[in-house]
C-alpha cells in the first residue's frame, strides 16, 4: 500500500471517530433530557406555573350588626310650679347647654325675693349691733347666738328665694336636639312635670350585639368600622363592652362612639360594624387558585422544596379588588397558578417560577 494510500485511510477513520463522537455526546444530551422530564414510572412530569407567598399580619374584624342611639336621652323637668309662659325649645330644634327651652311664669317670686333681701339686710343689721354690744359688754352671749341664727336663716331664705326665681327659667343641660315637647304655652307644670325631652347626638352611639364566644377578642378604644344603611361610612371606637349578657340571647352588648358634629346621623339606623379581634398570618392569593378536593373543601396547591405537589385547606377572610386574603397556609409557600387543575396531591412536577410572559417559551 503506498503511502498516498495509507494517509487517506488515517484520514478518514479519523472523520469517522469524529462524527461519532459528536452523536454521542448528542444522544447522551438527549437521553439527559428524557430522564429530568420523566417520573419514576417512566411518565413524563407535568408543567407547571408557581409562585413565592409569604403571610402578612392582616388585621382581623368581627362583623357586628348594630344601630345607632343617642348618647343620652333626658327628659328635662320643672323644679317649681307655674304656667308655661313661652317655649324657645321647640320639637326639633338644635339647642346648646344653658339655651331656655321653657319660661315659667314669675307670679310673685321676684317679690318674694325682694322681701328676703329685705329680711336679711334687717337681720345682718341687728347681727352686727349685737357683735358691737358684746364687745362693750351690754350683752349676753345667748342673744348674741340667737341674732346670728336669725342671720343665717335669713340668708337660707333669701338664697331659696332666688333659686325659686332661677328656676322658673329651664334650660339646657347639654347641647342636643329637642325630640319631644311635652306642654304648650299655657299649660301649668308642676314639679316633676316634663317639659321637653333632650337627646344628645353628638357623639351618637352604634350599639351591637357580641356573641359570648367572640366576647372577649373585643377590646376598649379598638377603632370599628361602620357603614350605615344609609351607605355613609363612618370611624369610632369602643366605648362600652357589658360585663353581663343578654339573657335572652346570651349575647354582650358593645357600644361605638362617633363623632357627629352636624347632627347628620339620625338614631336608629341599621348599620353594620367592623370590630376589631387581633391579628392574622395571611396570604393574598388570586382567586383562580381555589380548587376543591374529592371532598369539597376549599383550597389551594403547592409545591415543596422536592417538587411534590400538596393540597392545603383554605379559609377565605376577605375579598378585595386585588385578590382574596386566605388562612390556612404555611408563613412562606409556592402556589400553584398554572396547571393546578391537572396535578394531584403527591404527584412530582416540573416548576416553572418565571414571570407569565416568559412562561410559552419555556
């Protein structure tokens, strides 16, 4: 074989080795490939889309059905006898502490009191003479005591006198509307008699009632949110929890208390209140990834560190315009947002933790 000969064979085993080589390397690749999509039983390992959760603190509120009620309700009475002369505190009417709401005839209590003025000059008179006397020695200490109490009993009717006269005048004791207006002008009060009766509505109370499991999660000053029927929405905070139940319900009564400086929110009113129980580890999920069990419950799946998919049971707190805050979960997981549907509890799969966008081309 000549020479020219034996280099072309070399040459050509070489090429040979070469391209063998390079489908090897191919084939192992692909055997590489096959084997990471493959389950145990030889089945390919299904695709799915997942993302990283972690819980936040999300306030919890307990929801409170409730109306609202005056902060307090008095029915202002006369302390003297007389004719209703005028009525400034008509039915409906805004009034402020120490505004007149009835005028009672003065008759002869000015007189009266002009009279014990009177007396009482007198007696301070004869008082300070007797004082002078004494100190001269010309007169006994038991005339002296007896012109003091003259003196003082003297001052005790002069000071009823005035008050009789005050009184005639009944005003408010607290800002607040009139709601009611138990006499007209002309009519004779006597004492104890209702003249009007106040209701103070600012501020203006929600009042609800707490079942006795739930009681004690609800604490003073916790700020509540409100909506009224009326679709106003308002803020207070707690104002009075009750120390016994209804006995009837065996539920606690709460109150709110709310600022309402325009006297707008009427008593009365059904609203619905957000009462505030503590706090809660949460995650905020899409709705899309609820599914249900063979039994029913609600829930979600993921994935852990080994790629097992696992079912975990839910419970929905709330719902928003951004998702639905849940219970239930672990402080930190990964969801299963894509292919839920089609994996089940134990099964290994391929995750897929890139952004949507990217998720055709993987």
């Amino acid at each position: 074989m000549s020479n020219k000969n034996i280099i072309a064979f070399f040459i050509a085993v070489a090429m040979g080795i070469w391209l063998f080589s390079g489908e090897l390397e191919s084939n192992i690749a692909i055997a590489d490939e096959a084997s990471d999509a493959l389950q145990g039983d030889g089945t390919e390992l299904a695709y799915i889309r997942a993302v990283r959760s972690e819980a936040d603190l999300r306030e919890l509120y307990l929801e409170v059905s409730g109306q609202t009620q005056a902060n307090r309700i008095v029915q202002v009475k006369s302390e003297v006898t007389g004719r209703v002369e005028a009525i400034p505190g008509l039915k409906g009417t805004q009034v402020e502490a120490g505004d007149l709401l009835c005028k009672i005839a003065v008759d002869t209590r000015q007189s009266d009191l002009d009279q014990a003025k009177a007396d009482l000059k007198s007696a301070q008179l004869e008082y300070d003479g007797m004082v002078d006397l004494k100190t001269r020695g010309l007169q006994s200490e038991i005339l002296l005591a007896r012109a003091a109490a003259d003196l003082e009993g003297s001052r005790a009717n002069a000071k009823r006198a005035e008050l009789a006269l005050v009184k005639t005048m009944i005003v408010a004791p607290f800002n607040g509307v009139v709601e009611t207006q138990a006499v007209e002008v002309g009519d004779f009060l006597n004492v104890g008699q209702n003249c009007v009766t106040l209701m103070e509505i600012d501020p203006v109370l929600v009042v609800g009632q707490v079942a006795e499991k739930s009681i004690n999660a609800v604490s003073l000053g916790g700020k509540v949110e409100i909506t009224l029927i009326t679709g106003e929405s308002l803020v207070g905070s707690v104002s009075f929890i009750a120390q016994s139940p209804d006995l009837a319900t065996r539920t606690y009564p709460v109150e709110v208390t709310v600022a309402n400086p325009n006297n707008s929110i009427r008593a009365g009113l059904t609203a619905q209140m957000s009462v505030p129980v503590g706090q809660e580890a949460a995650h905020k999920i899409s709705p899309a990834s609820l599914v249900l069990n063979d039994a029913g419950t609600v829930g979600v799946k993921i994935v852990d560190d080994a790629n097992v998919v696992h079912f975990k049971a839910v419970k929905i707190l709330s719902e928003t315009p951004e998702g639905i805050w849940v219970h239930g979960l672990p402080g930190r997981i990964n969801l299963i947002t894509v292919g839920h549907e089609e994996v089940f509890e134990g099964q290994l799969v391929k995750i897929d933790m890139s952004p949507l966008g990217s998720f055709a081309e993987s």
